[in-house]
RNA sequence: GCUCCGUUCGUCUAGGGGUUAGGACACCAGAUUUUCAUUCUGGCAACACGGGUUCGAUUCCCGUACGGAGUACCA
C-alpha cells in the first residue's frame, strides 16, 4: 500500500446519481492505479435531509461496478467510524479550537436576525448580501457582544453556531490536479457556519477534519465544489494542517443529452434512459426509478462508458475493462469542460461487451426471461439460441423479445412481407416442404435445408425466392438468424404445424 | 447580479506554434448476408468570435460571446 487513500463521500439524501458513481469510480481508479486505498465515508450530517436506505443502496452500486472498498462503514478500518453522525462528538472541538485562536466566533442570530439583515442589504443594492467581514460587525455574535454576555448566552443554552471568521483581504490560491492554479479573493467568501446550533457540523468542517484525520492524499470530487475549496484551504491553515493538505482534482459536470444545464434525472425520465445505477424507489413519495441494471446494462459496459466521460487514455483504443482502466488511469488525463451524456455510446459499450459474454452466460440470461413468462427451456437449447443471437442484441432481455418465435408460434405476421412474398410459388414450394419433412423426423439445419432445395427444385423454384415467405410463415417476421438453425432448434413438427397455420392465416397475393 | 470554471466534428474526444486537424458513437452510401442484425469498405462533419504576440496561431496572451457551477445552520 502506497500513502495514496482517497474517499468516497456521498451524502445518504437520496439514490447515487450516475454523476456520482462516476466520482465513485474515479476515486476507486486512482487508488488502485497507485496500490492505494479506497475509503467509503457516509456524510450524514444533514438529519432533515437524511433518506432512509441510501447507504445500502450505494454500497450496492459500488459493487454492481466493481468497485472494491478498503475502508467503510461495513469494512472497518484504522481511521473509523466512517459514518460522520457517528463522529458527531468530535467536530466540536476543532471549531472551538478555532474559535480560541481567533479564527471562528459564536453567532447567535435567528433565522429571522439573518433574513433581515439579507434584505436590508438587498435593499441597500448589495448584490451579494452575505455574512462576512463587514456585516459580522453589526449582528449578534461573540464578535460584538462584551465577553460576559456571550458567556451567559452560551451558559444559558441558547441556540447558536460558530462562523468561520474569513479575513477581509487575502488572496487565497490552491492547485487544483485538473485546474491549475485557481485563485479565489476572500472577500468573495462568507462567514461559513461550521458547526450548526443542532451541534452537528456542517460539510465544510466534517469534510475537512475527517479528510485529515483519515490522511487523505487526495480530494477527488465534482466541480461544484470547486468555488468551496478556497473555503476548505483556509479551514486546513487555521486548523494548522496546511503542510499535511490533500491535493484537489475537481471533475467537470455530466451535462444533459441535449440543451442546456446539468444531467437531471428529468432529462433522463424524458429521454428515457437510466440515471441510477440499480432500481429505485422513493421511501417518501413511492416514485420507482429504473437503475441502468435493470435496463440491461452490464457493469463492465457502464464502468467504460462512465470512464470515458471525462477522461481518455490518449490512444485510440476504445475498450477498457476495470483492470484496463487501473492500469492506464491518471488524473492528469481527465478533462476540464463538462461531458454531454450520451446514452448511445452506452448502448454500443453495451453490445461491445455483450458480445464478449460466452453462449453460456448468455443462455442465463434468457433462462431468466423465460422463468418470468413460465417457459421451461432445456440448457442446451437456450445455449443455441442466445449463440444465435448474441451479435444481434445489444440488451441481455433483447434475447428473449427478439426471439420469442422459438417459444411460441407467430401469432400476427408481418404484414409488408407477407403482402411481398407470400405468392402461389412461395405457397406451392412451403407446402410441398412441409409435407416433404415427414413425420415427426428430428433433423439438423443441413437436412433441412437440403430438403427445401430438393422440395424447391422439383417445384422448378429458386430456393431463395420463397426464403422469406417461409420465414414468415415460421417466425412472424422478416428477420432473424438463419432460417434452418431456427427450423433446426424448434424442430420440425413445430414447422410443420406453424406452416400450416400461415397456409391457413395468409392471404395469397392476387397475381 | 457577483465569483470561479470552461469552449476541437451533432456527441465523447486526440492533438498542439508550420498536421491532408486523428479516433470512437451517431448518421449516410456500398459490399457481404437468400432477410434483419453483425462484419467490412467508404462518406459527411470541428478548432466560438475579435484583437494581439509571431515569419506563421486552432495551439500562447487579452477581450467578447456562449455554456456550466457556486453564491444556505444542503451536501
């Protein structure tokens, strides 16, 4: 293990966003890639907020993709508890570490003290009315109160929080791994609440002690945190942790398909495609979402897809797999503008790598679909039929929709091709062929094939003028994998029946 | 509004002071396939704009436009 540990840290609000497995993922590459270690931390600090079952949910994510935790809330670790409402009782002593060298105070102001003194500002013309180094002068705060006073308040109970005391005018500066220098005026920060008076801490404090306590080397997280981070510097120097700062690499946005502004599970819901990982359904209001799981989508495929959006290994090569991507992932790669999400690519990822599965796996697959319609299927046969389709598919389920026709008999005909192909030489020779089969004679796609050239020569037709109308009368449809492997694997007393359904059904082209 | 970040084909991107600006997805066409899909071949298609710097800029600098994020006792 090098001394490269990098965290995870999402907030259990809700269900893990695509975006979010991709900071997952990243995270999980780089530690790999640097035979580091891979921390899950659960920042559960908001309780209003708090959504039952979205730690287990994420850590389901995690490991649908592959992603192997070294340190969590269920792994243990040196440096735990690794759920931030479980380390509550720590928080508070940093702050008031800072607020004992001068660098945080007690504010005491009520929600209603500070919506005045925002619209006051507003209505002064101040663009930005924040709590800052010139509006902390005129509110309740250990600041302006005489000492005794703060004291009795504190004493007494009564609600306050401790703000971060920002200085006026200093030019903060930090090198962000994807960035570069990015150089923030601190005039442009607030007064930023560390701990709330429900005692608990807010992200900026929790995020920063634990980072250190844990040693994490390295912050990897979306851009939005990127205007914050000048904050969480300050909070690293006045802690008098700066020597021992992780370095920063902020990841660009996944933006919408189409349009403008960030990926929303609304564009997904319109466009419809997944933006969680697995299935999910609100506790609060019952609304199901469907995950990218249970889409069809295989891991691997979505691991590839997501680790393209946003980085390259700088060759041509297209196909990655989790180990792949260990071996050539690097920060330095990734890019600065936000990715559009394109579920295409997914789709093609998806292919890519459902080809690669074996007949067997495949067959699985379909077992599966099969079990749901109370179809019983032989091994050896569902191992044939998803041989055949495996490079047509792009979805495991595609297996079964697609080839429903070797379960059951075609119960509506395609109309264009039958009104195209189903003419008096097509019905002679179909017939003829039926009839030629025999009785209930098991056969393979090479005798039966040689039988409708046999059949189709004595009719003085060409056996590929009557192809079409055979397969419909078979399969209902236009296309498909070979005709006689499916003739082969539905056997041929099925054939025989269902051609003399569609001799029965169809409608000979008037000539 | 203010602050920060960004901008190469429709999309994901490679590249980088002198290139026929490369690949992939998608799309179109042809070949193969008795069909469809696959596969193969080919095609369409990009350096946001304006100023500098330079012999030369898509590449460096500045501005503009556009886009994104942030601006909570949310993370």
């Amino acid at each position: 293990m090098s001394d490269v540990r990098v965290r995870f840290a999402p907030s259990p609000t809700g269900a893990l966003h695509i975006g979010g497995l991709r900071t997952a993922l990243y995270n999980y590459l780089f530690a790999r890639r640097h035979e580091g270690t891979m921390v899950l931390r659960i920042e559960d600090t908001d309780q209003a907020r708090f959504v039952p079952g979205t730690e287990a949910y994420i850590k389901e994510s995690l490991a649908w993709i592959g992603i192997r935790l070294d340190e969590g809330p269920d792994e243990g670790g040196p440096y735990g508890p690794y759920r931030q409402s479980e380390r509550k009782p720590l928080y508070r002593q940093y702050a008031l570490d800072l607020v004992e060298k001068g660098h945080a105070y007690y504010a005491f102001d009520t929600p209603e003290e500070l919506q005045a003194m925002r619209d006051s500002l507003t209505a002064a013309g101040v663009t930005q009315p924040q709590y800052n180094s010139v509006t902390r002068t005129r509110m309740r705060n250990s600041l302006t109160l005489p000492p005794d006073e703060v004291n009795r308040l504190l004493e007494s109970d009564v609600p306050h929080v401790i703000r971060l005391k920002v200085p006026r005018k200093e030019e903060i500066r930090l090198n962000d791994l994807i960035r570069g220098w990015v150089l923030v005026h601190s005039a442009q920060i607030d007064d930023k609440v560390l701990m709330k008076s429900d005692g608990m801490p807010t992200y900026h404090l929790a995020n920063v002690v634990d980072d250190h306590l844990m040693k994490i080397s390295h912050v990897i997280r979306g851009e939005e945190w990127l205007p914050s981070a000048p904050l969480h510097v300050l909070l690293y120097r006045y802690l008098g942790w700066e020597e021992a700062m992780p370095q920063f690499a902020h990841l660009p946005l996944l933006l919408k398909p189409d349009g403008n502004g960030k990926l929303s599970k609304r564009d997904a819901d319109q466009m419809g495609f997944p933006i969680f990982p697995l299935d999910w359904t609100d506790p609060a209001t019952g609304e199901k979402a469907m995950g990218f799981r249970e889409a069809g989508y295989l891991p691997e495929a979505l691991v590839n897809f997501l680790a393209f959006l946003g980085w390259n290994p700088g060759t041509e090569q297209e196909l990655f797999t989790l180990d792949d991507l260990v071996g050539s992932f690097s920060l330095e790669r990734i890019n600065k503008a936000g990715a559009r999400f394109d579920i295409q690519k997914a789709q093609w990822y998806n292919q890519q790598y459902l080809r690669r599965k074996s007949p067997e796996v495949l067959a699985s697959y379909l077992l599966e679909s099969l079990a749901g319609e109370g179809i019983d299927c032989p091994h050896e046969k569902a191992v044939a039929i998803a041989g055949l389709m495996q490079d047509r598919v792009t979805f495991p389920y595609e297996i079964w929709e697609q080839g429903k026709y070797f379960f059951r008999a075609p119960d509506t005909y395609d109309e264009k091709v039958a009104a195209k192909r189903w003419n008096e030489d097509a019905v002679r020779v179909i017939a003829a062929f039926s009839e030629a089969l025999g009785n209930d004679n098991p056969a393979d796609a090479a005798a039966i094939k040689a039988t409708l050239e046999a059949t189709a020569s004595q009719q003085g037709v060409n056996p590929g003028k009557i192809m079409q109308a055979l397969r419909l009368a078979v399969t209902g449809t236009a296309g498909g994998p070979d005709l006689m492997m499916i003739m082969e694997i539905i056997g041929t007393k099925e054939v025989q029946s269902r051609i003399s359904n569609a001799l029965k059904t169809l409608k000979v082209k008037a000539a």
